[in-house]
C-alpha cells in the first residue's frame, strides 16, 4: 500500500530519527520525502509503501501516533488512493 505522510511540530534534535527509525522497525518504505522548517516549526511529507496484509493502515496510524506523542509532533498517515480521490474533486 501507498500512503501519505504529514509530520509537523515545534522543531527540534532527532524528528527525522524518530519517524524514520519507527518506520524501518516496521519494513515501511520511505519512497519520497519534503521537509523544511518555517519560522520555528517543522513540516515533513513523506511518500510510503509497505504491505498492509503485514501491518495494516490502523496499526502504522496507531505506532506512529505514539511516535508522534514522544516526540510532540502530530502525525497523520492517509491511504495515497483516498489522498488522490480527496484531491481530484
């Protein structure tokens, strides 16, 4: 499955790490990233793929809300079929 990533909070050490690292752990794969920083907050994009017969959509959304408590981020994780229909309208 395709899905899109959106990663954004007060900037600081280790966000890439801590997203990037909690993907790996789970065989997802980063196919594209944006980041930049505006003012003083982070934004990240992240195009990813991986197999949700293995790790379904609810269970990545749910690890990487975690993530996204320890770190102060808020992460959102939308099936890319659903962000291209939403966009497409």
């Amino acid at each position: 499955m395709r899905a899109i990533m959106t990663v954004t909070g007060l900037d600081h050490t280790g966000i890439i790490a801590a997203v990037s690292g909690a993907l790996a752990e789970r065989d997802v794969n980063i196919t594209n990233v944006s980041q930049t920083l505006m003012g003083n907050y982070f934004t990240m994009i992240l195009q990813i793929d991986f197999d949700d017969d293995v790790l379904p959509l609810v269970d990545l959304q749910r690890t990487m809300t975690d993530v996204g408590k320890a770190e102060g981020l808020e992460i959102r994780i939308q099936s890319e079929a659903i962000f291209d229909a939403m966009h497409k309208l």
